[in-house]
C-alpha cells in the first residue's frame, strides 16, 4: 500500500489545548495523515517552540516551524513585545487583556492553510476556544467559520476548520486528552505567560489551567513532571 | 484645529493599481487622514518597495513597510522564489499562474487591520480587482466580503475594505488615476514581473498594463519617463 496522503494539518502552539487537538486529529483522520504546524512568531518565550518540538516528536507527527517576523514589527502588545509587561489584574475578565495581538489567530490560519493548500490537506485544526477566559474575539465560532468561508473563497479550495475544543471548558479539556491518549504528552506542553518550567502558577494562564485540572479532579502531568523532575 | 485622526489605510504595493488607489482614498477620505502601508515580503524585486516609497513620499503619504519573512519560508511560488521561473504561457486565462501565492491578499489585508487596530483606522483600501486576468480568487469580490466579515468578528472592530477597482478594466482604472491626479504618480510604479525598467513588455503583467494604456487611448507615463530619462 502505498503511504497515505496527509489529510489535516495541525496548529500547534506546544500548549495544552494544541497539543489535544493533535491527539484528537490522529484518532480522527488517523496516524500518518497528520502534520503539523508551528509559528514562530516572537513569542516572548523559545520554550513555547520547544514544547512544540518535543510534543510532535512524542506523537510521530512530521512537524515544521514557520517564522512570522510580521507581528513584533507591529509591536505594541505584551505577547511579542518584552517591554510591555503581562496583564494579570481583576480586569481580564471585562476587556481584552494586553496580550492580544489582533488577528493573530487569523493570520495563523490563513497561513496553516497557504500551508496545506500545496500538499492537497484539506482538514485545518486549531485548539481555540469560545469558552476562552481572555475574550479573544479570533478565537470565536462566529470568527472561525467566517474566516472558513473566506480561505474556502480565497483560495477556491476546499477547507475545513476543525476546532474541537470550541464549547468545551477547560476541564473538559483535561478529560478530553485523558482519553485521547494525550496524558503523557501534556506532560510536554507549555502554558505559563512568564515561560517558566514548573509553571509560575501565577500569571492568567497558569491560574486558567490550574483550574481545569482542579475542576476535573486530575493533578496536571507538567506539574507532576516538574515536582519529580525538577528542571 | 487638532490635526486630522487618521481615517483610512491604503495597502500600497508600489504598483499601478493599488497607487490609484492612494489617489482615490486621498479624494475620499481627504489629505492628511490616509496611511499608506507597504508589505516587504521577499517579493523579487526590490524596486517594488521603492516604488511604493516613491509614490507615497509624491503624495505626502505617511509610509510604513512591514516585513512578513513567512511566504518566502512556504516557497514555491514564481513570486518569492527566485529558482522558479514566472510562467507566461498562452495558459494564463485558464488555470492560476505560478506567481500564485495562496492568501497573499488574505495575509496583507488581515495584517493590515491588526495595523489599523491600534491606530483606530476604520476603512482600508486595496487595489484588488475581479477582472484582473490573474484569475486570483484572492481578489474576487465574494472572498473581499467573506474577508471584511471574519475581520470585523475577528478583531470585534468596525472595519470597511474598500475596493474601488474590483470592477474595472484596466482601461477604466487608467482614465480614474488621470481624473484623480494620479497621472504623475504613475510614472513612479513598477509592474514588471522581471523588475525591469523600463518595463520588459513582455511578460504578463507587463502586457496587462499595456493593454490598458492602450485601450485607453492613453501613453503610459512611466514608459513615456522611461523614453525621456532612461534609468
């Protein structure tokens, strides 16, 4: 038989929902038809890219890096630009944290699929989330299937963007990668704003995976990892 | 008076269209409210970016380039990839030419509106055309549509995409820069796939703008500049 032909391309950011979602496209279009995709964008912290690395090489998963040198030049946002401190106040529930870049997630798409177009992959899958603590409007069904709509048409090609996390919380998530085999693999992944190995258990995107183990009733493997294996 | 805030961003390539552009959202929109924003993404020929400097600092446009270093990384295109040659077959008004970039148009606008974002810049003005002979489903009205959707629900902002040469011929497009006074503004734009000038005349986007300067009983000024000045 001869190899199988990629079908979808994951987006993935070496954190925890990205690296479900892998997990979830090799159950769904099965091993050796799964890519994928990782940006490398300045984000403030190498060890994102590095996650990405060890969780594609854990998974089997041919894997590439695409530099994006677009959103530093832009500047001005907290992901990208190291000066501007992370935002971890009370507000982050009422208006956008300072870590929004806009159109990010657009852009990651619209690339992942100038990306899959040539290799004939039709299946795009992203880890984003309405149900999302941060409000990123990019990370929104309504978003999601409007941009669907616009790489379908601009591209006259025939995509589909998979986002199996979408209405899921967070401690849906975690039982989601439990039972997708992914447990070991989150072992891998990379959340903490502050890039910090344990995690600073601080910052909004620590206090956000904190919670959804907790809410799942599951110790999170990174922390188990870092307690038994101090970095 | 406090100076004008400004309204209105132009997506400007260095070559004829999106310079009439320029003119048409100075008319629109007023002097001392457009920005001109110009993307250097590995594209073949850096005359372009010159152009588009030219034509901005003639018009008193303020003038931002940004760099995207993704395209050239994805390869394999006529337009970033030097090792491939621009297709100028009889082929062209049958199938995509190989100067084809998957979402070019997608990435520049949406890069556009995460840079307009900040600025409070509502409306941006591309020079896009469905009658353009490339075929680029990039450029058709029904994707712009789809596009200016998913980027008001992207980035949850009013934003507008302006394309007043979707449905003109390129004899059409060359009497509107002359009635908006962008004649001399002409003579600064590059077309040329081989980055040539004076422009080769021979290669398709080359043939494109002759046709149009023909069509409309019209010289073109940079071939007229050329004659005159030889660079």
């Amino acid at each position: 038989m001869p190899p199988s032909l990629p079908a979808a391309l994951v987006v993935l950011s070496g954190g925890q929902d990205s690296t479900t979602c892998l997990y979830w496209a090799l159950n769904q279009f099965g091993t050796g038809t799964v890519l994928a995709l990782t940006f490398d964008y300045g984000q403030r912290h190498r060890i994102e890219i590095d996650c990405a690395i060890q969780v594609a090489a854990r998974a089997g998963v041919p894997h590439t890096i695409l530099p994006i040198n677009t959103f530093a030049a832009l500047g001005g946002n907290a992901l990208t630009d190291a000066g501007i401190p992370v935002q971890s106040g009370a507000n982050s529930n009422t208006e956008l944290p300072n870590t929004f870049v806009p159109g990010r997630n657009l852009i990651f798409l619209t690339f992942a699929a100038a990306f899959a177009y040539p290799r004939g992959i039709h299946h795009l899958v992203a880890g984003v989330a309405q149900t999302d603590y941060s409000g990123y409007p990019d990370c929104r069904q309504a978003t999601l299937q409007a941009l669907e709509q616009t790489l379908r048409r601009g591209m006259d090609y025939d995509l589909t963007i998979h986002t199996p996390l979408m209405f899921k919380s967070k401690a849906e998530t975690v039982i989601m990668a439990r039972d997708l085999g992914a447990w070991s693999a989150l072992a891998d992944t990379h959340t903490c704003y502050h890039g910090q190995q344990p995690p600073c258990g601080e910052c909004p995107a620590c206090l956000l995976r904190a919670k959804g183990f907790a809410e799942a009733g599951l110790a999170d493997p990174l922390v188990e990892r870092c307690r038994a294996f101090p970095p």
